[in-house]
C-alpha cells in the first residue's frame, strides 16, 4: 500500500524520534538509494548509521577522528560512503563500513570541500572546494578525472539520470556539462540575477530532473528551470540569520521544498509549482536545523541539527 | 558589629570634636564623645577614645568627661579587658584613669578601684601591677583627702600625684547623679566577635608586604601624625567605615596598644606602646584563631599567658616577629572557617550517611562495621502494599526521580512509540535504476565475501579511525581540464 504525497500528508509530519547520538552538529546526512538506511556525519567526527525504514533506530557508530567527516555520501555498494575531510588534508575519502577501512583516497583539493556529490548512476563523483576547483572523479582511482576552475565559491550537482552535471559559479551562473564531453565545456550556460548578499551553497536538481534549487547561506532559496534557466521561485521565510549553509532538498516527487531554520528548530515546506508555503513543521530542534532531507522512497523526513529527528505523518490515508 | 573599623575614619569622624592636639575641645563635645564611647564595642574606636581622653589635658573637660558617665564606661572597659586579661587594653585604661580629676564619690560608684587593686596585686604583668598600684595609691591620697575634709569632695589637679594609700573608705559623698548605667554583659559578646575580627584585620594588614616596612619605620612619628589627623579629619558615623589599606596601617598602630605586651617594654611613652604593641602582634596572632571556634574568654587568656615569652624572644624585632606570621595571619580568617567546620565533618560522613537516609549511601568509607550490619534493607516487589511510614525519603525521592525521567524522556523522544515503519510514496518510476552502472558496487560486493565484517560490541571498541587504504600504485595523471566557458555554447541571458 503506497501513500500518496499531498499538502495533508505534508502537514500531518510529526517528529517520532530523536536521536542524541551526536555532542556536535551533524554537518551532512544521506539516505541510502532503497531508503532502508541512513548515515550522518557530524563534527564530533563520528558517522552514524540509522535504519530509517523498519524499526527507527540507530543501527551502528564509527568514527573518522583522525581526519573528520563531512559531506558524506553513499556509493552503489549499500556499505560503502565518500565523504570529505576537514582534519588533517583535505582529500576525499572513500570507505568501506562492512570492515571499517580506508579503500581509497582522492587528493587534489587544497581548501575545505564545501559539495560532493555521487553519480546517481555509475561510480564517478564531483568535489567542489574553497579552493576554487570543482574536480570530477571516479571511485575505482585515485587521479583526478576532470578539473574545472572558477572564479568563486563552487556547487555541483549531477542530474537524476547521471548524464550531465550542473555547476554554479559566482552565484550567478549554472553551467550544464555532457558527462562525456565535459572536457568541450558547458552545453549551456544560465546567467541569473546575481546573488549579492549571500552565496549559492548547494544545487539540486529534483528527481524528474526539471527543475533545479539552489539553496543559499542567506534567506533565499532558489528554484530554477533545468531546461530553460528561468527563476521560477523564490522561497522566503525561513529564518537564517547565521550565514549557515543550510540544506533545502525537494521532496521525493519534486512537489514540495523543504528547508530548516537556523533558529526556530521548524521545518519550512514550500509547493514547488506556486512557492506558497505549504508548512511550518515544528521539530523543537534545540540548534540551526541544518539538513532537511526526504527519504527518497518512504514517507518519512529526517531533519538534524546536533540530534538526529525522524519524522512520520500523523494522518492514515 | 561586622563591620572593621577604620581608625583614621572613625578619628575623621570625630574630628569637629577635637583641637590640634587631638584633645577633646569641650564639656559639649565631651558629652558627645562619652555617647559614642557608650556605643563603642570594638577595640579600634575604644584605643582611638582611649588616646583622644589621655591628650585631653582640661580638668573641666575631663570633669565633664566624668559626669556624663563616662567613669562607668571606663569602670566597663576596664572589667572587660579585664576578665579577657588584655593587658594592654587594661594598661590603657589605667593610663587614662589616672589622669582623670577623680573624687571619693567616683570611686565608690562602682568596682573600678576593686578591679584595680586587684590587678595591682594578681596582674601577671608586672607593668600592669605597678601601675596599677600606683593608681591606687593615687585614689588613696584622695580619698584620704576627702575624708580630711568631708565638705569638699572636689579633689585638686591630683592627677599626678602618688600618695600610697591602702583602703577605699566608703563614706564620701556623691555628685555625678546622672552616670548611666552601662550594660556590662554586652563586652564578654565584643571580647569574643569584634576584638576578634579587629585582630584578624589587624593582622592581615600587618603582613601586607608592602605596608610592612614602611610601617615599621615609621611608626614613632606615624603616632603624632596620627594625633595630628585626629582634629583633621570630618565627621562621620561610627558604623559604617570603608577600609583603605592606607588607613589601615594606622589602626594597626593604633589598635595593638591593646595587645601591648607588658613585659616589652617599662617605657610609658605613647609611642614606646605602639612600638611595643606592633612587636608584641605576633603573640596576638593565634588568638583569633583559635578563639572563635570556642567562643570562650578563657582562651584567650591562656594564649596571653603564652604570649610573653613569645614576645620576649622577639625582643621588639618587628621584622622577626612578623614574618613569621604571615602564613598564620593571613589565613587568619580563612583558617577560621577551615577550622571550625573540621570537627565537624568526621561525624558529618558518617552519621547522617545513616540517618539522613536510614540507609549507607554509596561510599562505606567513613562507616564502621557495626554500624553497616544494622542496617536492613527491604526491596519492594512491584504492586506490594507497603507501610508509608517505613519508606524512607531516599526511595520515595529515587521514585521520584525515575518517574519524572521517563516523563521527560517521553517528552525528549516524543512518542518513541509513536515509531512505526513509514509506508512506501507513490512516485513514479525512477529515471534510472540507482546505481547500475557502477562497478564499484560489485567490486565491493566481492570483497565483502573475502574480509570479515567489523564488529563492534560496544562503542567503546569503535576505533578512532578507520584502517589506512592498502597502498595501490598509480600513475599521476594531470586531471583533464574542464572549461569554464565553450564559445560553441548558447548562453541564455535572462
């Protein structure tokens, strides 16, 4: 019996765990392709793993204190996860969780990376880094595959198909790339208003591939034709009065936007189609909510600040 | 009563009251002063009145003096530091006395003379003796003088004058109607808190690195000075007065004239007392100390009794005998608190262990064996009735507690039952299987059949990081470059 995704269901979410698992912020979350599972990783340099689809809890802990955890992501394998270093180097790292090992190591950026992104599809990914650099790799080697410089702080994001990759640059600019020709440059370029009090801090597209977000350390969130470039939406009121890079995500079906708050500890929903606001979900969430995600399969959310809640609509359809 | 006296604040105080010499000017402010001495507790102001009324050289204002009652202050006084057996203070007191225009009539007023002709024959100190009997036979002469000439009751300037008298007579005629009476009981109370609490004060400024030194050089001038501030400074209340370290030094002075020991020095000199008063402070030093905690007055005199030969191997060497109080007096005050609660907490971890609770807490240290044996403890089975009046507070508390965490706990994890495994969205179908072009998958899928899982029983064995990757050779390959722009692009303005 499948739930249908609607503005009720939308509004009945209510947070049915928490999870204390974390002293710091958890800075990244990700959910596994099937949606069973979900990792965090937080900056008390420690990945948890929660199963998010059965019984609710959280399954495993392991730590990265040697090199700090960031940006995680989950590759193909269901026990393998990348995620970034913000400790010692700022290389890549690519680990097995099966055996609690190092399998591989990607060096090149010489800044924090702020975005990395898996292939929906095959094993490449692509890092960007403060130091200016967007590098596109393949999880079987260590070398570098593709390099692109820009003039700023960088977002990319690979579309739902995993055939083209979308950069932003500047705060202005998508690029859109061919992944198998991305040495011949963008395919096309979208020259938006630029953002001039805030930086784009993460690209989206959703899961139809049409339209892209852009989420941003100021008050505005963006969302964007894939195909044409127009703005169609900006969504407002949510609270960031930090400059936090705080994650908006789009639900499963690409019909609603989500994004935390940096103060209030709620949950703003956005209709994607006409940017009213749906829903204001109150997740008493004690720090910045800085991660909203939808499961991508399951009708359940998970929001974090430094605890990890699991949300669950009240309604029965 | 807390309060610390300032002595320089309390002279600025009275100030108005005095000329230059620091004398007190008339019978008016004599009155005043008399008042206030009334009031004064604290061995700081009564040094300080002491030291005004001895520079005070008018016979009519010392009259005055006496017949606004301050006779019986000093009948008081002198009780006082006698029965805390402050030598100095007593010293003081019978300085005073003996320039007083006394008549027959105030010496049968009250014990004044009993006490002194005591002292003069039991005083351990042989300087309180000797003056002490040559104020006698001062009182003596006048009342032989007075008996000789029963009409005249008025005795002359006979303040220096040492007639050996033996007895009191007791018929002599009064004056002084309007002596007040002064409440004795309230001194044993100043002899144990204020004095105390001066001393310490005393003490720790005493020790002051800094004021040391220049105390000690100065001290024979710093007493005319002081005299010379007295008529300086302005008036104000006797309560509340500020210390100011600068100040400070002077009450030092000023106030160890009260612990002067009696066998430093014969010298009858102002200074030669503050001189002798701060080289005999060492002696002082224990006595806050040990004083408070028993609250009794026979301490104190125990510890003078040790304190001559204290003093006397010092010799009147300020700097020997004060360095080695600093750790003592310093701490002083804190020491107090250290010292008083001590004997206490030995019973304290031991017994209301048992009986706060009525049952030993967790650490059996301070138990001994017989007491832990007595003990019973009953476990409550769950929906047993029980006696209310045999559960203690501590189960009733724990109860408390464990119901109040799991209230909390339901509201921390709000509906923890609330869990249920979220139902699958409608969505269409993906665009892609996840995923299905990666090989990374099935390699891992492979090595996953060959190494063992990881597992970790507790948190605890969850290393710090994760093994080191096993080293693979590769070819550094410069990455292709990915441009920013290609010309062949259409870019959209918008």
């Amino acid at each position: 019996m499948k739930m249908k995704l609607g503005d009720s269901v939308v509004k009945s979410f209510r947070v049915a765990k928490v999870f204390r698992e974390n002293t710091d912020r958890i800075n990244s979350i990700d959910f596994s392709a099937n949606g069973e599972n979900l990792i965090s990783a937080s900056d008390d340099d420690s990945i948890v793993i929660y199963d998010c689809a059965n019984e609710g809890k959280s399954k495993r802990t392991l730590n990265s204190k040697k090199y700090g955890v960031d940006h995680i992501n989950y590759t193909h394998a269901g026990n393998t996860v990348i995620y970034s270093s913000n400790k010692v180097d700022d290389a890549i790292r690519y680990q097995s969780l099966h055996d609690n090992k190092y399998l591989r190591y990607f060096a090149g950026h010489t800044k924090r990376v702020v975005c990395l992104c898996m292939s929906p599809v095959d094993d490449s990914f692509l890092s960007g880094s403060l130091d200016k650099t967007i590098r596109l790799w393949d999880l079987r080697s260590p070398t570098c595959q593709g390099r692109m410089q820009i003039p700023g702080r960088p977002i990319a994001s690979f579309d739902p198909e995993g055939l083209i990759f979308a950069a932003g640059i500047n705060s202005e600019m998508i690029k859109l790339y061919d992944l198998r020709s991305f040495d011949k440059g963008p395919f096309t370029t979208f020259r938006l208003q630029q953002d001039k009090d805030c930086d784009w801090t993460s690209l989206k597209f959703s899961s139809d591939g049409k339209l892209i977000l852009i989420a941003t350390n100021g008050t505005v969130i963006r969302l964007i034709d894939a195909f044409h470039g127009q703005p169609l939406q900006t969504f407002m009121g949510h609270l960031n009065t930090k400059g936090l890079p705080l994650e908006a995500s789009f639900s499963p079906d690409g019909q609603y936007v989500l994004s935390g708050s940096s103060q209030d500890g709620r949950i703003h929903v956005w209709n994607a189609e006409n940017g009213s606001k749906t829903a204001v979900l109150n997740g008493s969430h004690p720090g910045p909510l800085q991660c909203v995600k939808f499961n991508p399969r399951y009708m359940m959310l998970a929001s974090t600040c430094t605890n990890m809640a699991f949300w669950l609509p009240s309604v029965e359809e | 009563m807390g309060q610390p006296v300032d002595p320089l604040t309390l002279l600025k105080a009275l100030s108005p009251m005095l000329d230059v010499t620091g004398a007190v000017i008339g019978g008016e402010e004599m009155q005043n002063i008399v008042k206030l001495m009334k009031d004064a507790t604290k061995l700081v102001s009564r040094c300080v009145y002491l030291n005004i009324l001895r520079v005070t050289e008018s016979t009519e204002v010392l009259e005055q003096f006496l017949a606004y009652g301050g006779w019986s202050v000093m009948n008081a006084w002198l009780a006082d530091a006698k029965s805390s057996e402050n030598m100095a203070l007593i010293l003081e007191v019978m300085k005073l006395l003996q320039r007083l225009p006394l008549r027959i009539d105030h010496l049968k007023q009250n014990n004044t003379p009993k006490i002194v002709k005591s002292l003069s024959k039991s005083a351990t100190c042989t300087k309180v003796k000797s003056t002490a009997a040559n104020l006698m036979s001062t009182w003596l002469n006048i009342i032989r003088n007075a008996s000789a000439n029963p009409s005249n009751s008025k005795p002359k300037k006979e303040t220096k004058v040492k007639p050996k008298l033996d007895k009191i007579p007791k018929k002599e005629k009064k004056e002084d109607k309007k002596v007040p009476v002064v409440r004795a009981p309230s001194f044993a109370k100043i002899r144990k808190t204020v004095g105390l609490r001066f001393f310490e004060e005393v003490i720790i400024y005493l020790l002051k690195p800094g004021l040391e030194p220049e105390m000690k050089k100065s001290q024979p001038k710093k007493i005319n000075n002081k005299r010379s501030s007295i008529e300086n400074d302005d008036n104000v209340p006797d309560k509340k007065f500020k210390t100011d370290p600068k100040h400070q030094k002077k009450i030092l002075i000023n106030s160890n004239i009260i612990h002067k020991n009696p066998f430093q020095s014969t010298i009858v000199t102002i200074s030669a007392g503050f001189m002798d008063a701060l080289n005999s402070v060492p002696t002082v030093v224990k006595r806050p100390v040990k004083r408070r905690p028993t609250k009794s007055p026979k301490t104190n005199s125990s510890n003078d009794k040790h304190s001559p030969s204290h003093t006397m191997s010092v010799s009147g060497e300020a700097i020997q005998s004060n360095s080695p109080l600093p750790p003592a007096a310093d701490f002083g005050e804190p020491m107090d608190h250290d010292r008083t609660p001590s004997p206490v907490p030995s019973p304290t971890p031991s017994k209301p262990r048992m009986n706060k609770w009525g049952k030993p807490m967790k650490s059996v240290r301070w138990m001994d064996d017989s007491r832990l044996e007595t003990i019973r403890y009953f476990e409550c089975e769950e929906g047993e009735r029980v006696n209310v009046t045999s559960q203690n507070f501590k189960d009733a508390m724990q109860r408390d507690r464990m119901s109040e965490r799991e209230k909390l706990g339901d509201f921390h994890h709000k509906g923890d039952n609330s869990w249920k495994k979220p139902q699958l969205i409608d969505l269409p179908a993906s665009l892609v299987e996840p995923g299905s072009n990666s090989i990374e998958k099935d390699i891992q899928k492979e090595r996953e059949k060959t190494v063992l899982q990881e597992i970790f029983l507790s948190i605890e064995m969850v290393p710090d990081s994760p093994a080191e990757p096993d080293p693979e050779p590769y070819e550094m390959v410069p990455p292709k470059v990915i441009p920013i722009d290609d010309n062949t692009s259409i870019i959209k303005q918008l």
